[in-house]
C-alpha cells in the first residue's frame, strides 16, 4: 500500500513518518506508585511496545521520567492536561516527546512558553484532539464533535504552534465513534503534512475495544494513513501492545506468524478450539514470517489452507500434517502441537 507522505518527526531514536509503523501504550498505575509504572514500563518493553505515555497530574508525578528512564530504552511520552507548568518540568526532567490537549491547556502565552521550550530541547509535540475537549467556539459552529469540528480544532492548533516556527508536531484527532474518528483523520490527511497518531479512544472493554480499534486503525493503514498506533483497551496495557502488533501483521506491516484456523462445523472430529489456542499462544514470539494454519478437516485443511507454509487438517482423533498443500504426515490428537511446532522449528 502506498504511504502518506509526511514531515518526518524523531522521538528519541525513532523516526515517525517513516517506513515502520510503531506501537504505543499507556501506562494505567496511580501516578503516585512510581514501582508500579516502572514495573510496568519494564514489562510493556517486553511485550513490544515501542512508545511509552504516562500522565502527569501533578509536579510530584514529574518524578516517574527518570525513574522510568533508568529501567528501560523506549522513548517516554508525558501526558499534559490543564497546567502547562507540567510539560515545562516535564521537559527539563528529560521527557522524549510531549502530548497536550491545547484545548485545556490555557492561552496562548502559555502554548508559547511550552513551544519554546521544546524547541530548544528538540521534543516533539503530540497535538491530541479529542471529541470529548474541543473548544465551545468550535462545539457552537458545528453543534456537536462532527469530524470536520475535529479537523477545525486540529489545524487550528497546528497554525499555532506553526506561529511560533515549530514542526516537529505529531497529531491526533480522536472519538469514540469509529466512523468519526476514520473520516476525521481522512480529512485532516488532505490537510497537513504532520504524522498520525492513530487510536479510537474510550472503546471499552478488551473484547469491544479490539474490534472497534481493529475497524478505525485498520481502515486508516489501509489507506496509506498513520505512523504510530494505539489501541486504547480497558485492559491491563500489555493486551494494548498485543492488539497492535496483531493489526499490523494483518495488514502485513509488520513481520510475524499469520496465524490462520476455520470456525470448525460438524465434520470436526478433534478438540480444533483448543489445539487452536495452544498453537496461537506457542507462536505469539515466534520471530519467522510464515502462514501456520490449524484446520477442522480435509475440507478447510489442505484445501481452503493450501497457500499455508504449514498446517494440519483434523481427522478423527488424528490430523494430518502439510506444507504447502501437501501432507507430510499423520499425528495423534495428543501430539498435533508437538509435531506442528517442531516443524515450524526446522523452517
């Protein structure tokens, strides 16, 4: 798919704007408990995620930068609301890249101050629009958070922070109606050259939150549009970097195991739903681009999976092993994880 050509942004030894798209998550501890977030910072790291946010509610939160920047690599994102005073800390404590609502930030002068100081530090700006925050001018003209209310609250603080001869700008324009949110980023793409955080926010729990965020990130992938992602789940944050990882590989965007397996039907004659779950869950770090398929019977085995690297096709009891279409070879029921994974190994 062919992408949006933008202004390339760094964010520590990241570039947005370029060839990979990164995952973000959001730390979800009080902001009081600085082992916790570090704990959490550590196994969101492991986990993948490429971008770190974390709130800053107060001076005493400004604490968690350092802490954290001691115990992991992966650039550190403050979350400024309501007293620009916080991103000024926030940015002399050594924050990688910054993200306020200037719906909420306060006047201009203080947007100036916070300006300049990432400037002279060289830390991006993530400009986050959200439904729930736009300006009363902009509400009273548009009646409600539309995706042209959105764009409009988006470029105006783009101009601003243009204003004060500042670029390295990030932008995000998010609601929790999906459909706002796609045709909000679509238009705001027609109109800056800055990169895309993408995310559709407050979409619930994990079951809910995925499908919502697989539709509005994946429709924007799709179309060229995004550099950086999150899905924003009411779930421990590393389901978040899981969720991710799994719209990129299904859009091919990101290297991994396409994973495939059928809704099973009354031809199954073998536990599928759960070989299904051992299988996807062996895989989840297996670094190798191939397509491993976990199929009912011959019907959705060979047949329907025969592009597959490799798979099995259950039989009755039993299953059959293939690459590429072609059986390789017979296995018990309570063997087919063994002998799949050990030849997913000699790939």
């Amino acid at each position: 798919m062919n992408r949006r050509k933008v202004h390339p942004v760094r964010v520590k030894d990241l570039i947005l704007g370029g060839e990979r798209i990164y995952i973000q998550s959001m730390l979800n501890c009080r902001a009081d408990d600085i082992e916790g977030n570090v704990r959490q910072a550590v196994e969101l790291e492991q986990a993948g995620c490429e971008i770190i946010r974390f709130s800053i509610p107060d001076m005493a939160a400004v604490r968690l930068i350092e802490a954290i920047k001691k115990e992991t690599t992966v650039p550190l994102v403050a979350d400024i609301h309501f007293d620009y005073r916080l991103a000024l800390a926030a940015a002399e404590a050594g924050i990688d890249k910054i993200r306020i609502n200037p719906g909420n930030i306060g006047d201009r002068e203080r947007i100036r101050q916070v300006v300049d100081t990432c400037r002279k530090k060289q830390i991006p700006i993530r400009i986050g629009v959200n439904a729930g925050s736009l300006e009363k001018e902009i509400l009273a003209k548009h009646g409600a958070p539309t995706p042209q209310a959105l764009v409009d609250s988006a470029i105006y603080h783009i101009r601003l922070l243009e204003q004060y001869d500042f670029s390295d700008i990030v932008v995000s324009i998010k609601s929790s109606n999906v459909t706002t949110t796609v045709q909000a980023y679509r238009m705001l793409a027609e109109e800056c050259v800055y990169p895309f955080h993408l995310g559709v926010t407050e979409t619930g729990t994990e079951y809910m939150g995925t499908i919502k965020s697989a539709i509005g990130i994946g429709s924007l992938l799709l179309d060229g549009i995004g550099d950086t992602i999150r899905v924003s789940l009411t779930a421990p944050p590393v389901h978040e970097v899981k969720a991710g990882r799994e719209i990129l590989r299904a859009l091919g965007l990101r290297k991994g195991i396409q994973f495939i397996s059928c809704p099973t039907c009354g031809r199954t004659k073998i536990d599928l739903i759960g070989l299904a779950h051992q299988v996807e869950e062996a895989l989840e770090k297996v670094d190798k681009s191939i397509t491993v398929a976990v199929m009912g019977c011959a019907v959705n085995g060979p047949g329907e999976a025969r592009e597959a690297d490799i798979g099995i096709a259950g039989g009755d009891g039993c299953a059959l092993l293939f690459k590429k279409g072609q059986a390789i070879g017979k296995v018990p029921e309570d063997q087919i994880v063994t002998a799949l994974l050990h030849e997913i190994e000699q790939m």
